[in-house]
C-alpha cells in the first residue's frame, strides 16, 4: 500500500521526486568536500588506492550497462534497456558511496604528470564534473518517468528525449572519469593532498 502511494505520488510529480533527490545528492557531496564531518572513517593511502581502483571499475560497468542500455532501446528490447539503466544507476549509487568514503576518509589525489598533459587532465577532469553535475538531474528524471509509467505510457511522456540527453552526457562524464582515473592512477604520478575544511 505505501509502495503504491510512493510510485503514484513519483508518478504525478516527477519534476519534484527529481528536485528533491538531486538535492539530496548534491548536499551529500558538496558537504563531504567542505566540511569535516566525522562520519567517515580515516582510511590509509594504500585503502585510498584500493578504492580508487573500485571507483575505476565501477565506472568503467556502469559505462558498458549505459551503452548496452541504448544499443536495446534502439534495437527495441525494452525490458533489457530498462535493466541496464537501472543496474547503471545502482552502479552510480554504489560509485557515490565509495567515493564520498574515499574523499571523506582521505582526502584526495593531485596530478604530477607533464605541464602540458596536466592542462589536459584538468580540461577533461573539468568537462567530466561539470558532465556529472548537469547530469545528475536529467538522469533522475529520465530514472523517475522510466520507473513510474509503463512502455506504452513512456511514449506520451518527455522520457525518450530527456533519455537521450541524460545517456550522452552520463556516458561521456563516465568515459572522462575512466579516462581522468587512468591518467591520475596508472600512467602518471599523483600525490596526496587533504581536500576538507575543518568545521570548527
């Protein structure tokens, strides 16, 4: 019954479901990078390492599951496209709570690489966040209407247009982070550097 009422109130108001929920997720990462909030736990170099690693793959999964997604809604299957949007987005979540543990509990990595590949970096390390931050709502909203309303109802909805935008910006901010994470991990050198004011 509660589950019901939750899914027709999505239903009847997606703009404020999406509203809300990216709210939420951008408080939970702005306040991790500027506050010291003591609910993460103080993690060594070699587990920062270790999750940025997981962060690598997960990303890389969650990019494979997107593109599967519009390859299936092209060819027509939409209960595969529906499942691997889905398991993409529960990949994005389970990305966010490795990486606000990760920032939260350590701090973060600086590019040491080549003047000039560290204006490349930075080019692309920027394009992938902004990417991330348009993201973040578009791809809420298109997750809202694809889970609330049925195939045929999707078709009298904003789902397929707002869909196409919300894939090509997720996927291009994914490949910029695996991109930016092989660079900062795995061909050059980083260093460590705390990311977090004090917040007292």
């Amino acid at each position: 019954m509660a589950t019901a009422d939750a899914k027709r109130r999505l239903r009847e108001r997606p703009i404020g479901a999406t509203v809300l929920l990216t709210i939420v997720g951008y408080v939970l990462v702005i306040g991790t990078f500027l506050l010291d909030v003591p609910i993460y736990p103080d993690l060594t170099h070699a587990q920062i390492n270790l999750l940025t690693h997981v962060i690598g793959v997960i990303n890389a999964a969650a990019t494979v599951l997107l593109a599967a997604g519009w390859y299936w809604i092209r060819a027509g299957e939409v209960q595969k496209h529906r499942l691997a949007m889905v398991g993409a987005f529960a990949l994005i979540l389970l990305f966010l709570v490795v990486y606000l543990i990760r920032v939260g509990g350590g701090g973060e990595k600086l590019f040491q690489g080549p003047e000039l590949i560290r204006y490349a970096y930075l080019l692309m390390l920027a394009v992938h966040i902004v990417l991330s931050i348009v993201a973040v709502p578009v791809v809420l909203y298109a997750l809202v209407l694809g889970l609330t309303h049925t195939p045929a109802e999707l078709r009298n909805t904003a789902h397929a247009r707002i869909g196409r935008i919300a894939a090509g910006t997720w996927i291009l901010s994914l490949v910029l982070g695996v991109v930016t994470n092989l660079m900062l991990n795995h061909i050059y050198d980083y260093e460590f550097a705390a990311m977090v004011l004090p917040l007292f």
